[in-house]
C-alpha cells in the first residue's frame, strides 16, 4: 500500500475529461502511431499497443488518477520520449 494515500480514498478525475480512444500521436513529442492499413499497430511504432487498464494500475498525467474498473482507460507509452498518459476507454470504436 502506498503510504500517502489511504484504503478506500477516491481520487479525482481532474479538471479535463480523458480523450476517447488510443491517441495517435504522443502528447509530449508528437511522435505518430504507426499501424497496418487495417489499424493493427505495428511493432515498430513509436507508440505501443495501448493496453486496457486494470483496477490497481495508475498513471501520472499531470495528477494522479485511479482505474476503478478493469478497461476504463487505455494506457498509453512513447518509445521516443517515455511519456505515459492514458485516454478513456471506448468501447465498440
């Protein structure tokens, strides 16, 4: 357990919703997502497959948020720069 917050607490979104879906240029370097002409992510991409959150990940983006259920929000890491952010999950897009 973190010892700077507490069993329970809930953490505010913050001032600005998330952006729906996986970002396809990072927020700090603008670096584009590469993928397939069928929008697989290549490998290769500067920005990696975002991952569907699970219940005790966080992510700094500027203040702290927590995941309260699994696949809220999507994860997101630049290879270029190493900033990690995260966007609302969408469903069904």
């Amino acid at each position: 357990m973190n010892p700077h917050r507490t069993p329970g607490e809930v953490i505010a979104d913050g001032p600005e919703p998330l952006p729906k879906g996986p970002a396809m240029a990072c927020a700090g370097c603008g670096a584009k997502r590469v993928t397939w002409g069928d929008g697989e992510y290549k490998a290769s991409s500067p920005i990696a497959s975002p991952r569907a959150c699970v219940p005790t990940a966080r992510v700094k983006a500027g203040w702290f948020r927590r995941c309260r259920e699994p696949g809220e929000h999507l994860h997101e890491r630049c290879k270029v720069c190493g900033l990690e952010w995260f966007t609302s999950f969408a469903k069904g897009s």
